[in-house]
C-alpha cells in the first residue's frame, strides 16, 4: 500500500507508483469524490474535452452561435 504526508502547507506528494497507475504527470488534475461521509476516491481528471462526444446523442435541433450567444446575454441579464 502507497502512503504519503500532509506537509504543513496542506501538500502530498503522490507515490510514483500511484501517478504511474492514474497515468498522471506535472500539471495534471485531478479530483476528491466523496463516497460516503469520510470516504473520498481520489480520480484522475485527465480525459479530454473529445471524450465528451456523443455523450447526449444528436441535437433535435441545430442551433446557430448568435442563437447561443443571445441565450447566453438574455440569461446573463436576467441575473442582474
């Protein structure tokens, strides 16, 4: 099993073995998911944008960048 210290500035060093396992490098992200109260899975957040694709099937509907950026404006100043 792989340990590592809390320094006091709240840092850790991740075990080699572990950045090897997450395929994770310098500058990566990655992410604390509670499981349960007390209870985190430690994710590696290193999938790209790309992999995204499909995820919700095709648009009924296709929609122009000025529809979207309208949408965006009417929003932003109802928050006003």
């Amino acid at each position: 099993m792989a340990t590592a210290t809390l320094t006091s500035k709240g840092q850790i060093t991740i075990p080699a073995s572990i950045r090897d396992a997450l395929h994770i490098g310098t500058g990566d992200r990655v992410e604390f998911v509670e499981v349960e109260p007390g209870r985190y899975e430690f994710i590696a957040a290193t999938r790209p944008v790309t992999a995204l694709k499909g995820m919700f099937g095709k648009a009924k509907k296709a929609v122009s960048i000025e529809d979207m950026n309208a949408a965006i404006a009417a929003r932003g100043a109802s928050a006003r």
